[in-house]
C-alpha cells in the first residue's frame, strides 16, 4: 500500500499530461502545427528510460 502512495503522484502526473496531450489548452501549439521532424524518439527515449527506472529499482529492492 505504501507503494501506491509513493508513486500515485507520479501517476496523477502521467494521467494530467495524458489528458492534455489528447485536450491541447486553446492557443497552445499542437503536433500538428509544430511538426519538428523529430518523430516518436522522444517517446522512445522516455519509454526506455522508464523500464531501466523500473528494472534497477526492482533489482535493488531484492538487494542484487
């Protein structure tokens, strides 16, 4: 339960951008308009990030 506690904002944070990314503020530039050529690395990037995150703190916690 103190998991849960611990990462919820972070989870609040994750949602509220979600639900920002679908409903841009009015005015805001959206992907549409500001289409950078990057592509999805960003995304990629962060969704690795993430596992590793993930993954070291899992490892940690069994005191590898």
């Amino acid at each position: 339960m103190l998991e849960i506690m611990r990462t919820a904002p972070l989870m609040f944070a994750l949602g509220l951008s979600a639900v920002y990314a679908q409903n841009p503020a009015p005015g805001a530039p959206t992907t549409a308009q500001d289409d950078s050529g990057i592509g999805p690395w960003p995304w990629v990037i962060m969704v690795v990030l993430l596992m590793a995150a993930l993954i070291w703190n899992y490892q940690r916690r069994r005191g590898r």
